[in-house]
C-alpha cells in the first residue's frame, strides 16, 4: 500500500495490546499430544473465574472468536439478525452466512424484534457502552421471541468489570463473546471463549468437535488467565499509554470521540490525507470506508514508535 | 481406569507419530500477531504442493480437520449422509449435527444415493483402501444429484499417494481433508485442511473466517510440509516399526486384519481380557464397543516402550 514508506513499519491498525503477556516456555508435549479433556477443563474453569462466570459449564473454549460467529449465529433458525453498528463488520457477514437476513442498526430498542441481536460492548471502534440493565432488558424481550442476544466484550478487559454479562447467562438466550488474544497480546495464538448458559455451551461446544484449541493455547492461556497481578499492572500500563496518546492527538488538533485503552478513535475532515501522510511515513493506521472522517489509533509498542509517531504528527499538513 | 497400573503409561491408544518432527523455535511474532494473509496463503501454496493439489486456490488450512467435519458436512442442504463404516465416528456424528439423516453403511454402493457421502480412506481402523477409479466414479453418481463425496485422507500421508483425490478436484463435488498433526506428531499444534475445487473451498474459508489457523501452526506446518527430506526417511522408519510391531502382534497369535504403518488392527476373541491385562501393566490400546474382538495399536515411541509391550505381551494369558 506504500511501497516507498519509512520501516520498520509501525502498525497501529489493530486494537490489539502491543505489551503482551510474557509467555512461557511452552512444554513440548503441548505440541505432540491431543490437549486432553482435563487441562482445557481447567483452562475453561480458570476463563469461569477470571470473566466471571458462574463455572466451566459456562465455558466454550474456541480457537479465536473469530470462528465462533457463524456457530454463535446458527444458534437461531434463518431469521432476521441487528447488529448495533457502526462495529466490527464480521458480525454482519457472520450473521448472513448463518442465513440470517442481517442489517446494522443504530439504536438498542431497533434489535428487539430480531432474532438474532448482537452488541459489541464496550464497541469498536468508538467505545459506545450500553449499560448492563438496558442489555438484560433487551435479553427479556428477545427471549420472548425465541431470540438470541450476542454481547462481543472483545474489549472488555479493560473497562468496568461491571459491564460484563458473564454473570448473568442463566436468563438462557445470552452468548457472551470473550477474546484472550487482544488483551493479552497474544493474537496468533488463537484462544477466545464462548460464555453461554450449559444448555447453549454444550450445543456450541459440540458445534466445534473435541480438541477445537491447541495444546500451546490451553497452556499459555490458563497461566495467563490466572496472573491477577500482570492483569492488574497491565490495566494500569494501558491507561497510561492512552492518555499519552490523546495528548498526542489532541496536540495535532484531532478531534477523540471515544475509544478504549487499548484503541482511540479521532474524526477530522482531513482524516483521509492524514492516513496517507501516516503511511508515507511508515505509521498504519485503520480507516473506515463508510466513515471517511474517521481513524483508529492502536498504542505505539515502545518509545521508538512513541517518538516517530509525535513527529510524524507533528509534521502533518493540517486540515483546511 | 486403570488406578493401579504401572506408570509411566505407554499410550498406543492413537494413530499419532509417536517420532514428532523437530519442531523448529517459533519466532515470538508467531504469538504476538494475527497471522497474515501472506503467510497463511504460503503455508496453503506448500500445502498444495505436498497434497498434490493443482494450487493453493484448493486449500483450506484450518484448526485441525476435526473442526471442519460439520463444516464440510453443511455444504449441503440436510438430507441423507451416509459413510462407509466402520470408522472414525466423528463423522457420524458432524453429519447428524449438520442436520442430516445420517447412517454407517458397509459398501460402496450404498453411498451412491446419498447427498453427503463420506469415506476414510485407508480407513482407521482396518486400513481399507477404495481404489481411486472407484472413488471417482462413486463422485459422477453423486454429482448428478448434487452430493457431495468427503474423502478422509487423515492416514493418507503413510501410503501410496497414487489412492489421493487431491489431484482430482475439479469435478467439483469432492472434498479431501488432510489432517497435518497425525502424520508429523504434532497433534497439538491443531492444523489440517479441507482441499477442494476452488468454488467450495472459498465457501469453507468463509465459514472458518480470517485467522482460523494460529501463528505457530502457520510456521510450523509450512516448515515440515516442505521438508521432503524427513518425511521420506519418517516414512520408512514407520514402516519399520510397524513391522516389528506386526511380529510381536502375530508372535501372540493376534491376527492382523489391517492398518496402516501408524497403527495396527487385531482381532481376537481375548481381545477384552487382553485389553485389560495391558490395562494394569501400564500399556493402553484402543478398544471399540461395537466390534469387541477388535483392539488397535499405535507405535511405541522408543526402545523401553517397545521392551515393555513384548513383555507385557508374552506374560498374557492366552485366549481359550
């Protein structure tokens, strides 16, 4: 895309933790054998407590969110899927390919006459969060109609813990999405989890067969899970790295209507210049196709790119 | 099941290597970031080669084949899935999840009416092989009523490639699986692929969406696909062992029905005591509750694992 541009290649494209949890050494039978019954048991158990779900029975451990979208979409017949957008586009080719007729929408009360409703809370890319009470409210009118409600907390590492509806999946027609891989930093490893009440769990959970994560990803994953403390610290080192951004970005005038800490979110007039600008100068950031005003910002991996970053900034032709 | 029994345990209950390949150090990035399209579409191009696919447009890498059975199953609209038995029972059991009226038959023939058609071939447990000529006119009858026929090529590596329909996709209702983790012992790692005329195999990547495949999968399999070199010295080595483990087998008056060289079928009408005298010696084979004459045998994965067996063997009591 910018063939003569400054490397290395900064990519702030993703909203993905560039500080990421120091993994260890991985044994090698992880490699050699199936991963067994027992140890992804623990890890789902271990996933229970740290998302806060009621137990293992809870927990469909996947290899990536990503593949679970469709299976989470065919958990309803054919019917009519809402997406509140703007948002993370492949929940709307997901929802189509499980034979939903599926739309985004730009207001809560528009998903109540769907069959499939799906929310990404806190979203992405603008942090939107809608509040837990209005979320169970949502799930109580679904459930009349059969329907199925999908929250994706992708990102909800990093907000308010309160937010989340891992606790409250024994209404029965809620799936909880959870991503480990971007909090962690550990994206290519492919672990995420499924949170649904045990009757829902077990129909995904068939859905993927046995042994769906590897053995590297069940064993990283349960330690990692497990370290309150990083969890802690990173929360913190996050927050930091976020506000330092905005005080980037607002220096170079650029408007932030949301984000999360690990993601902001700028709108300005010159945003499509400034894309170009950035590439040119080896910095990638992600622009929106319907949404021409808008970037999102991922957090630089160190104070290189910290620097680059400012001066690239720095330089750049302001709007008009 | 067996609390007892003397430890380390041997398990030969798999038809895994047990003779991984040396897997190389994963560069950390592997971990870190989603694997991009490059590389994956690399692995797919290596994959093709070593398949014997015309191009990588064939291929579908995913998360072990395992995930892709109710996937491949659900290509077609729920109908009649039928598949040569006795075999691997997943099948059974991804056709009757993707909606189909499914059943085990026990000759050919009996898949021409089906709309999904599966086969194992060489089959696990008994090695059976339907000759290629065959298969391709088994796929002409299915095509004429739009059936699909799935060929399970997870053993297929440890014989002649000559029996493969990966070269033969262009009639455009056959999907091969290859499954990577058997052949090269790293089960674990959960990498196989669906390999199919392009139409189908896009239709499959859609369902496993981006990133379906983890770094170190990405890495590691694209290595070991290419090393021609180890896998023609591992193909020897496993028919080696498979050799000598006939000769202990037969040396207990087992019969051998069949197999491959990653494991052994016997069939005996001790086989249940039997089964349960390795049990408590620390030695776990493979039993199967429908035929209770049948066990099978994976390799021993070294010199005291091949010493035990022949002793636990020779100590049995006999059959009446």
């Amino acid at each position: 895309m910018f063939p003569n541009a400054i490397e290395p290649f900064i990519d702030l494209s993703t909203g993905i933790n560039p500080y990421p949890y120091p993994a260890p050494e991985i044994p090698s039978d992880c490699f050699f054998r199936l991963p067994d019954q027992a140890s992804t048991g623990r890890l789902a158990a271990i996933a229970a407590q740290s998302y806060g779900a009621r137990s293992e029975d809870y927990v469909v451990p996947a290899p990536g969110t990503q593949i679970l979208l469709p299976q989470v979409a065919m958990l309803v017949a054919p019917g009519r899927a809402a997406i509140l957008g703007p948002t993370y586009a492949e929940h709307l080719r997901a929802a189509s390919l499980a034979g939903h007729s599926a739309k985004e929408v730009s207001d809560v009360d528009q998903l109540r006459s769907a069959d499939l409703a799906v929310i990404v809370n806190p979203n992405n890319p603008d942090g939107r969060i809608v509040p837990k009470a209005e979320l169970l409210d949502l799930a109580r009118d679904l459930r009349q109609r059969d329907g199925i409600l999908v929250i994706d907390e992708a990102f909800a590492d990093v907000v308010d813990s309160d937010i989340s509806l891992a606790g409250d999946l024994d209404c029965g027609n809620v799936v909880v999405l959870r991503s480990f891989g971007k909090f962690f930093g550990l994206a290519g490893l492919r672990l995420g989890f499924a949170l649904a009440e045990p009757h829902l769990a077990t129909r995904l959970n068939a859905l993927l067969g046995p042994w769906a994560v590897s053995g590297p990803a069940v064993f990283v994953g349960a330690k990692a899970l497990a370290d309150t403390a990083w969890k802690n610290r990173m929360l913190e080192h996050l927050a930091d790295a976020a506000r330092r951004l905005d005080g980037i970005l607002a220096g170079s005038d650029l408007e932030i209507p949301g984000g999360t800490s690990l993601y902001r979110l700028t709108r300005s007039s010159g945003a499509q210049q400034l894309f170009n600008h950035l590439g040119h100068a080896g910095i990638l950031v992600r622009r929106f196709a319907e949404y021409p005003t808008w970037l999102r910002w991922g957090l630089p991996d160190g104070e290189v790119a910290w620097q680059r970053l400012s001066a690239v900034l720095a330089s750049s032709p302001k709007a008009p």
